[in-house]
C-alpha cells in the first residue's frame, strides 16, 4: 500500500474532475507555480490500493520543469466512479481511459505516462493498444508479469475476502496493521481507511486479479517505438529489482534503480524520483525534436 506522507497540496497543485468519453475522473493537476508551461504535459497513474495522493510529493517539482503535470484516480479508486461492471476493470478497459485522459490532458501534444505498479500494467495497455500517441512511458516499481512475494498474497486475500467480508475487513486484518507497523500520523491514518473504504469493492477485486494472473506483453511492448524508463526501488518487494532489470534489459530501456527506495520511490525518494523524471522526458523531448527536424 502506497502512503503518502503528508495530504497538504503543494503550491500549484490542485483537485480536478475531468470529463471524458468513458466518465468523470478526479485529478490533482499541478502546473509552474513561477514561469511558463512550455513542455509536454505529463499523466500519472496509480497502483492498485492507490490514488493520485501517492504523487503528492514529487507533482510540485515536475511542474516547475515547465509542465502540466496529471495525477489520477483510476475507474472504481477513491474519487473516481466506477460501474458495477468487472468488464470495466480489465487493463485493456482502463488503458482505454488512459487514452482518453491522455487526449485531453494533452490537448494535441504526445503526453509522457508514468505507471506505478499495478498502474504500469494498465499504462504499458495504453501504449501498446496503439490508440494515442505517447511521448514517454515510465514503469514506476512495475514488472513484466504478474506481481510476486508478499504482495502477491495480499493480492490473493483481497480477491477472496473482499466478495464475502467486505473492504471494512480488509482495512482492519490487512491494511490497517501495515499502516500501525508504520507509524503513520492519525490524519494519514484516517485519509488511508477513508480511500479504501471508497473504493469500487468489485472494481478493487478485478483489478487484484488482474495484478495476480497478468501476462507478459514485453516483447509486444518493444514494438512499440515509445522512449521507455524503468524505475524502481532497490529495496522493491513488489516486482523484484532483478526483474525489473531484466525487463529493462529486453525493452531496450533506460534503467534507473532509486536508493533507498522500496516499492514506491515517489513517496519514499521523491526528489530523487522527480529528478529523474524530469531529466528522462526532457531527453525525450529533445530525441523527439530532433527526429522531426531531420525529418524536414
């Protein structure tokens, strides 16, 4: 579970509902608090028991590179609607959110996309569904394949015991004890029961199994001439680090292993993240600017 570390929104950042073909979806929006937006925007997607707070940290800061930067609830996540329908929560059925978000957010520019685990699944969906055109895709603590360890039988649980025994059981046997054993303030506390008490409860079972039985798709990824960032903890007990490696290692990525980090660098290392969040989509930009000018 994804924890942010403090709720207060930082200068320049926002709550946001944006309409589109597949609904209403809410974001936090960040954009320069000094200076002008004059790079492609940016879209971030969150894990499976997350929300668009998990990026609260680093949205400050990759606004002031000079971009619009989107933080999102997925279909069925805390402030985000979602029907009693579990076609809606396969990754081909929110990767086409994505696509939509994307269009919109990016107003006729590419968009650079940013997956945080379960949310890498659903955005590397995006990229190879061939709908949108994006500028950069970033797998935040993502695998190739199905996730692994502890967090794999967290996955399992949610998926029986949430049918039967509801999300106030899951808050109480199984997130809330990881949020005590952390020590987490009483507000963060509240706001993280209040999230997964809002959660769609099918739409969090489909997108657990989703999570546990999904399919490797690097090799189709590959294809896809998309400039791609692998980032993750070296500590990640979601997806393995050696994983992650390797799958940087088959896309052709650039790799970038964050210190200290477990399996969300944007909470646990945020300005280490959004460094290096930066500096890749202005490289991006950059590659991109200067194919079309020897296009011409």
């Amino acid at each position: 579970m994804s924890t942010p570390r403090f709720l207060d929104l930082p200068p320049g950042v926002a709550p946001r509902k944006i309409d589109t073909p597949q609904g209403t979806f809410a974001v936090l929006e960040a954009v320069p608090v000094s200076g002008v937006i004059e790079r492609w925007p940016a879209l971030l997607v969150p894990g499976l028991t997350g929300s668009k707070e998990d990026f609260i940290a680093i949205l400050m800061t990759l606004a002031q590179s000079g971009r619009r930067v989107v933080a999102i609830d997925q279909r069925g996540q805390y402030e985000t609607p979602g029907p009693d329908d579990p076609s809606a929560y396969t990754c081909p059925s929110l990767g086409a959110d994505v696509d939509s978000l994307a269009q919109i957010v990016g107003g006729g520019d590419p968009v650079h996309l940013v997956g945080h685990s379960f949310g890498g699944l659903v955005a590397r969906e995006a990229v190879i569904d061939g709908r949108t055109k994006f500028a950069s895709l970033t797998l935040m603590g993502s695998g190739p394949a199905a996730i692994e360890g502890e967090r794999a039988l967290t996955g399992r649980k949610i998926v029986d015991e949430i049918p039967t025994l509801g999300l106030e059981h899951v808050w109480h046997q199984r997130l809330e004890p990881e949020a005590l054993a952390a020590d987490v303030s009483d507000d963060i506390l509240a706001f993280l029961r209040k999230r997964l008490l809002t959660n769609s409860p099918l739409g969090l079972t489909c997108m657990a199994r989703q999570v546990l039985t999904m399919h490797d798709r690097t090799d189709e990824l590959r294809q896809i001439e998309v400039p791609t960032l692998v980032l993750y903890g070296e500590h990640d007990d979601g997806w393995p680090p050696e994983v992650q490696s390797e799958m940087a290692a088959r896309l052709g990525a650039e790799s970038v292993v964050v210190p200290g980090a477990a399996h969300s660098p944007a909470v646990e290392a945020p300005e280490t993240t959004a460094a290096a969040l930066v500096r890749f989509w202005n490289a991006a930009e950059k590659h991109f600017l200067d194919i079309r000018s020897h296009a011409m």
